[in-house]
C-alpha cells in the first residue's frame, strides 16, 4: 500500500486520484511555494490583528449581511425588512447622536460659566483680603 492510496481520501477526491501530480491540473503542487503561501497567511493573520483594533466585527457582520442584498436585483422580504430595520436603526442612533453632541456642548458652556463665576470669586475675595 503506497501513501498516496492511504491518504487519498483526505487529498483527492477518488475521481481526481488520476490527476494527482499531473502537470496542469487542479492538482499540480509543483509550482505551489509552501514558504511564500506562508508568508502571505502571516502577513494577512497579522493584518486581521491590527484591524481587530480598528474595526468593529459586528458592523463588518452587518456589512456583510445586507450590502450583498442591496446588491442582489430582487432582494426578498426578509431582507428588505431587516435592511428598513436597519435603516431605522441607524436613523435613531443619529438622532441620539445629534441630541448626545447638543447636550456636551450644553455641559461645556455651563463648564466655562461656571469657571467664570469661580474667577470672579476668586477675585473678589482677593481684593477684599489684600485691598
């Protein structure tokens, strides 16, 4: 029993076990560089790491899910109420957005009143000691 017969199962499908190693196939590894595919996999591993920081999966997830339906000609039902779903989603969240950034400026205007009052005070209890 050779290699090839034991492990062909898990290489080649049977009908391809003719065209194992024949220059040409799908199943030609002879111009396949092992060091080089490892390098590339590192080299994408590593870029995978550094967007993991950068890049929030779950909007990638959502990207993924509902751009191909937009892309799609008919796009069913299902998809079309996830993607209003969505949309409306996304409306809220920038509304919410709109109302969170009114009330920061909101807060640092009362945070600059409020460091003038303190300057003032400061001042005038400064004059009354040393006037």
């Amino acid at each position: 029993m050779s290699i090839l017969s034991a492990f062909v199962c898990v290489c080649v499908p049977r009908r391809g076990n003719s065209l194992f190693g024949q220059a040409g196939s799908q199943y030609d590894f002879s111009k396949f560089d092992i060091g080089q595919q490892k390098e590339r996999a590192r080299e994408l591993e590593e870029q995978q790491r550094g967007m993991k920081r950068k890049v929030n999966p779950k909007v990638m997830n959502m990207i993924d899910t509902y751009v191909p339906a937009l892309c799609r000609p008919l796009i069913d039902c299902a998809n079309l109420n996830n993607l209003r779903s969505v949309e409306k989603r996304e409306a809220s969240l920038k509304k919410m957005l709109g109302t969170v950034l009114k009330d920061k400026e909101k807060i640092e205007q009362t945070i600059e009143e409020l460091d003038r009052y303190k300057r003032d005070a400061l001042k005038t209890t400064w004059e009354k000691v040393n006037g």
